[in-house]
C-alpha cells in the first residue's frame, strides 16, 4: 500500500525557474544546469520503480513512502522506503546507464557511455549503507527498534553491471519484487500496531524541500537574478502590468494571472515571506496600490498592518 505517493521533485521546477533568471555568465550557472540533468534522469529512474511497486501485490501488509526527508546527524533522502512486517528496506534508485563498475578504495562507480565517455559517481552501495545508518539513528530518536534492509536498483534496462560489489544488494528494476518478496521467509517481528505507528513518525517528521529558498542554498545574492514577471506562453520576463491584465511584449499575450507563478519563483528563491515594496521590485511594479491588490488576492496569509505588512504562503514549500 502506497503511504507516501510518487511526486514529482518540485525542486527541480524552482531550479529551472532559477536558472532562467541566472546570467548564463554566472559562476554556478554550469553547477546548476548540470544538477537539473541529474535530477530529471533521477526523477525518470523512481517514476520506472515507483511502476513497479504499484503493481506489487505481497502477502503481507506493507507500506511504501516515496522521498522521505529526514534528519538524523544530519539530513538524508530515501528515495523510497518500504515499513513491512520484516523491518524497514531502502531503495536507492540510480538511472545511469551504460556499462558499470564498483570500485572500491576509495569507493566509487564508474560509468562508460557507447560514446566512450567515462565518468565517476559516488559509490551507491556506500550511499545506501549511510542512509541505513542514518536511518538507525532516526528510528533509535523515536523509539522505534527495527531490522533495517536495503537494495541499489538501478532502473534503465540499459544499464549493465559489469562489476559488481558485496557492500550491498544490487538490483535490476525487474528484481525488486522478487527481492521484497523473499522476506516472507522470515518469521515477521513487527506488529501492524508498530507499523503504524512507524508509518505516522515518517509522515510527521518528513520534512521536504530543504533547499528552499534557493539563492540561500546556493549563496547567490538576491540582486543577482533577473526580476520580471514570467510569460507562460514564451517564457520572457518582464510582462508589463496594464489596466486588467500582463502583457507581454515579446509574444503580445495577455495574461491576468500571470503574476501567480511569478510569486511562487518568488518564495522558491528569495524567501518564505513578502512585502509590498518586495513585490514591486519583483514583479517590476511602480504603484503600490496594484502590489496591494495582487498581494491581498493571492492567497497569503497577512502578517501585521500599514507599511509592516509581511505575506506569507500558506502552506510553505508544500505542494
Ligand atoms: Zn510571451
């Protein structure tokens, strides 16, 4: 049963949306571009093993979380998390394709395309028996004493281990049920009571989008990025606010709501919380009383009165 349903990474949305108001010139706009190649090829490989985990139908009761964020020593992802009478099993899911090689001391994954181009990742095994430790740790805070279990899948048919390691269990996405499925072997060690109640910690505690506001994640000074309201239609920014609408220059569209999107870019990047004068700088305003207007019909909550007046999302970050 799905307990934590798939989602597509909404970070990856603001960091699109951060790289099109980055100069092209900037220090991290390569970084940044680079990270938004890994994170769509990751996104593809859970969506492949997430289809599979839909399909699965166990003799026993189960419960799947996609992405978790938790904080144990520190901060740590999951890309999916099985509760099952047995214990806890990780899945690290990597979508890296070509011919694959675990290397160890010091531990890492070499890639070889067709192309002949060679790369190297951090070792997945190694990543995976952290994410076990932290999440150890993680159950230990809340009381929860469970056998933790896990696999590496890695979800393209177009990947091919040519070396494998004995640091952790490697999978084809084809294998995972079978692999969830041997548990049953054992003898169960945890109640339906404990799994539920593991189930409402997780949901409690996970905490998503960590790397929200991204200039502060990223150290990029606000004044850095290019303000403007976005057109949805081309893409350009700078839409001009006229009587009703937005309209944008480049393509003539009109747009009466174009200014939302531009104010969730706004709490993606900046910060949590909005003022008048904030708004106008953003969305390249100059009457105050038109800010006034769009911030009160944007579905904020108000914070104080007057020239005080901070906005605020209503469910930060959450989507
Ligand atoms: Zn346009």
């Amino acid at each position: 049963m799905i307990a934590k349903i798939y989602t597509n990474s909404i970070h990856m949305e603001a960091m699109e949306k951060l790289l099109k108001r980055l100069p092209p010139e900037h220090r991290l706009y390569v970084k940044i571009l680079n990270e938004i190649g890994a994170t769509k090829g990751g996104d593809f490989g859970e969506e492949i093993v997430y289809k599979e985990l839909e399909k699965m139908q166990l003799p026993f009761k189960y419960y799947v979380f996609h992405k978790l964020l938790l904080y144990a020593e520190n901060a740590f992802e999951l890309d999916f998390l099985l509760i099952t009478p047995f214990g806890a099993v990780i899945l690290e899911v990597k979508n890296i394709i070509g011919e694959l090689e675990f290397q160890e001391n010091p531990s890492q994954l070499i890639q070889r395309k067709e192309t002949g181009e060679i790369k190297k990742y951090p070792c997945p095994a190694h990543q995976l028996n952290e994410y076990k430790y932290q999440l150890s740790q993680f159950f230990m805070d809340h009381n929860i004493l469970v056998p933790i279990f896990g696999a590496v899948v890695f979800a393209s048919r177009n990947s091919f281990v040519k070396s494998s390691t004995d640091k952790a269990i490697i999978l084809n996405k084809n294998e995972v049920r079978p692999y969830l499925r041997q548990f049953q072997k054992q003898k169960p060690t945890i109640t339906m009571e404990e799994i539920e109640k593991m189930k409402d910690v997780l949901l409690m505690k996970n905490t998503p989008f960590a790397k929200f506001p991204l200039t502060k994640h990223y150290s990029i000074q606000p004044e850095e990025l290019r303000k403007g309201v976005e057109c949805s239609k081309c893409g350009f920014i700078g839409m001009n606010k006229r009587k009703r609408t937005w309209h944008c220059p480049a393509c003539k569209t009109n747009d009466l709501f174009a200014y939302k999107n531009a104010l969730t870019t706004y709490f993606w990047l900046y910060k949590d919380s909005i003022t008048n004068k904030e708004c106008r700088e953003f969305l390249l305003l100059n009457n105050r009383y038109e800010a006034k207007h769009i911030l009160s019909n944007s579905d904020l909550i108000k914070h104080g009165n007057n020239k005080c007046t901070i906005y605020k999302m209503k469910k930060p970050f959450i989507h």
